[in-house]
C-alpha cells in the first residue's frame, strides 16, 4: 500500500512519490500508455476515488506537472524569503505542487519559513493523499507555525 512504503522515505522527495505510484500500477495499466487508460484517469478531469486511479493518474502525469512546477517556481526569489510563508494550494489533487515548493525550501534551509499549508481539493480520496503526501514532506522538520489545513 503506498501509505506503507512512502512513510518509509527520509526525506521524502517528490521523486520518491512519482517512484512509488508508478511502482503500485496495477499490471495491467504499467506498459506505456496504458497508465491514461485506467478509467478514473479520464485526461485529469475526473475525481480520482481510488488509489489505483491515484497511482495511475502519478505514473501518467507526475513527471509532466514536476517539470512544470519546477519551472514556474525556479525564478522566485528565495534569498528573499525569510518571513512567514503560507502556502494555498487550490485544487491540489495529491499535492505535488506543494510538494516540489518544499523540495525547493528544504534545499535552500528555508524549509521553516512554512508556517501554514492549506490544501483544497474536490476528491477526498486525492485529498487524502495529498495529507499523507505533505506531512511526510515536512518530516524531520516540526511545524512551528499553524500547520497544514485541509478543504475538501
């Protein structure tokens, strides 16, 4: 189960979830491209409810929205980032925006400047994930701020 094997990482890296998910597609979904076909998947428009649609829909688009995120977020200025940070994350589907901006954090030590994270999502099963996803993020690092809230 992924929850079992994620907990696992120390740190935890964004690479590490893509890893696992795609280690978890059911057999008949693990040959190229046959992780889109799983039919929660459905293009990412549809609720994912299961986490064989979880780990289906990270095998097709977790390195895509990685590269993207990483992009989108390489010319912040982080040298100028040391107050509180909130982080909303609307529509965060599993998490891994919040979760590539924590990767950049931890690697520049800035990682405690994150006082709260608010999470928003439709999919309670993707939700749920993002949770689980985002508070193994943090580990070793305590929260010394609100923590993490959760809308969905």
């Amino acid at each position: 189960m992924y929850s079992d094997i994620i907990s696992k990482y120390n740190p935890l890296t964004i690479d590490a979830v893509i890893d696992t998910a795609k280690s978890l597609v059911p057999s008949e979904y693990q040959q190229y491209p046959y992780p889109w076909l799983h039919p929660e998947v459905n293009h990412g428009v549809s609720l994912l409810r299961t986490e064989d649609g979880l780990n289906c829909y990270i095998a097709a688009y977790g390195e895509s929205h990685k590269r993207k995120v990483f992009r989108a977020i390489e010319d912040l200025p982080f040298a100028e980032l040391r107050e509180s940070i909130e982080v909303v994350d609307w529509g965060c589907g599993q998490g891994l925006a919040s979760l590539c901006f924590i990767e950049k954090m931890r690697e520049r030590n800035l990682i405690q400047n994150i006082k709260k994270i608010t999470l928003i999502e439709p999919s309670t099963a993707a939700i749920n994930r993002a949770k689980l996803n985002v508070s193994l993020f943090r580990k070793p690092e305590p929260y010394k701020g609100k923590g993490i809230k959760f809308v969905g």
